[in-house]
C-alpha cells in the first residue's frame, strides 16, 4: 500500500499526496482552482455554450480520485436544464477517513451533503444525486474501458505521466476516442507534447488553452 497523506494547496483546498511517489491527487498551486477551470470551465461549460448535444450530458471522469470533480459537477447541473449522466473510473477508491479529511465544503461554501452522498452511494449502481445529477461509479482500471460511442465529455484527471505513463498511452487514448460520441471532448490539466501528438495521431482536434494557476497550458481535444 501506497503511503498517503492530506495536504493543503495554495488555495486553501485539500488534497492527497502519495508519498512514495511525490505526486498529489489535485495541483499543489491549487486542488479547486484547477479542478473548476479545468474540467468545469474548459470542459463542461465550454461544451454546454458550444456543441449540440442530448437532454442528457454523459460525462466520464478517468481517475475519480477525491470525487471533486464530480462535486463540482454535481452542483454545477443545479445551474442548467439538462441532466447529468457521470461515471467516474476508479481503480484503487480512497479511504472514508481519508475523505473525510478533505472538507472541501469549508473552501467552496457548497453543499456538503452531496459531497457525502456521492462517495456513500455504492459501486456499480447508478444513483441520483442532485435531480439533474446521477452518477454510477466504476472500480475497474482504465485498460479494460471498452465503451463505445457514449459520452460526450471526458474529464482525464489520471495521475501525470512522469509516476504513470502507462496510463497516457496511444492504447488509452483510443480507448478515449472510441468511448466519446462525435463531437465529443476530452479535457485535461497535461499539455505534455507527447499526450498532443497522441491525441492528434488517434484523430482528434486538439487545443491548447491557458492552464490553471501554476500551469502555463492544458489540453481540450475534440472528436
């Protein structure tokens, strides 16, 4: 088992760190700054103002971690008329100490209670959450994704390539690709050349946007 620890970020949000790796769940320059610009700004937001889509939003989140991403998300579908179908893809779920611990209510002033019930609702089972929001959480690893022509947005928040390189390989990606409707997109905090030249090779239209604080860009590829 990997030695985990919480640790505070620049903008006063939490995160956890692994230690063996030296690498944290969220930006140490700021665990919700990135996560709103990131996947709610550049991701959900920018896809609700500029593509057609379905009454219902089918988000995957690669790397379901804290569940911030899918908190923000939640209270972001009390914002808008459509509902939200989120899956999160998790491999190896967080303690509910270690959840406890992060209390990203006190940061965002948001409802704690959906912080809760998303990590209590159970594994493998869809579950409303918000009235436009659902989630059905995955514990399986990202090789065996095998979805096809279903979401609409990916949120990529796997941990970076430098610890798990593996993981941000053509064989990923096509994966990706395969799982996303036409016109689909994926966001992600990593402008790494190698993650542009991948998306780009699979078929993607990719972007570079300016990053979150402590990062100069990130990623926004369409399918």
């Amino acid at each position: 088992m990997l030695k985990r620890s919480i640790i505070e970020t620049a903008d006063g949000s939490k995160t956890i760190k692994i230690e063996d790796w030296n690498e944290q769940y969220h930006s140490i320059h700021g665990a919700l700054q990135e996560a709103k610009h990131v996947y709610i700004d550049a991701g959900l937001k920018n896809f609700l103002n500029n593509f057609q889509y379905s009454e219902i939003i089918r988000i995957m989140e690669i790397g379901f971690g804290t569940g911030l991403n899918a908190y923000l998300t939640a209270i972001e579908s009390n914002n808008q008329p459509n509902k939200i179908f989120y899956q999160g893809i998790e491999a190896y779920p967080l303690k509910s100490t270690e959840l406890k611990k992060l209390e990203y209510h006190k940061i965002t002033g948001l409802d704690p209670k959906v912080f809760h019930k998303i990590h209590k609702c159970s594994w493998g089972v869809e579950h409303e959450i918000l009235p436009n929001f659902s989630i059905f959480k995955r514990k399986e690893l990202f090789s065996n994704i095998d979805d096809i022509n279903f979401f609409d947005i990916i949120y990529f928040d796997a941990f970076g390539p430098r610890v798990q390189p593996e993981l941000w390989s053509e064989k990923i990606f096509l994966k990706m690709y395969k799982a996303l409707k036409p016109k689909g997109v994926i966001v992600t905090y990593s402008a790494k050349g190698s993650v542009r030249r991948i998306l780009l090779k699979i078929g993607m239209k990719v972007e570079r946007l300016t990053g979150p604080p402590g990062k100069r860009e990130m990623l926004r590829a369409v399918k």
